[in-house]
C-alpha cells in the first residue's frame, strides 16, 4: 500500500469573504481526501513524480455558491488536471 502525501503551503482566496475561509478550505481537503484516496489513485501518482505547479483550468462556480461548495470545486479541477 502506498502513501499520499500532499502539503498546501498556503491557500490564497481572493474575491472571497474572509470568514468563508475555512468553509472552502474544508471543502478543498475532503474533496482532495475522497479523490486521492480511490483504489489505484497512489500508484498513477507515484508515476507522475513531483508536480510542483499543476494547471487545474477554469473552474465554473456560480455567484451564490455555497463556500464549502467552492472548495470542492476546485478540488475536482485539481483531479481534471492531474488527468491530463
């Protein structure tokens, strides 16, 4: 069984009300947490190596999007990039 390890060195919300931080940051790690944690998912990283900037696309939210909401998107653009 292999690990993975992902480090987020900081976080940079911008347009975003500042007490909506936490909420899409939740979001963000248990989106990321579900999608890395998929059987096989480990090994494909592992033949990736490091990945030191990683272009997710466009993300496509609406203006009323809950901010959880928010976090979970861009985790599932972050899985469309590393797809490519």
């Amino acid at each position: 069984m292999r690990r993975v390890m992902v480090k987020i060195d900081s976080l940079v919300l911008k347009g975003f009300r500042h007490e909506d931080r936490h909420a899409i940051a939740q979001g963000l790690q248990e989106q990321l947490q579900e999608m890395l944690s998929e059987p096989g998912m480990a090994e494909r990283l592992s033949t990736m190596g490091h990945i030191p900037r990683l272009r997710a696309g466009q993300i496509e939210m609406s203006t009323d999007s809950k901010p959880r909401h928010v976090g979970i998107a861009t985790a599932n653009g972050i899985g469309k990039g590393l797809n490519r």
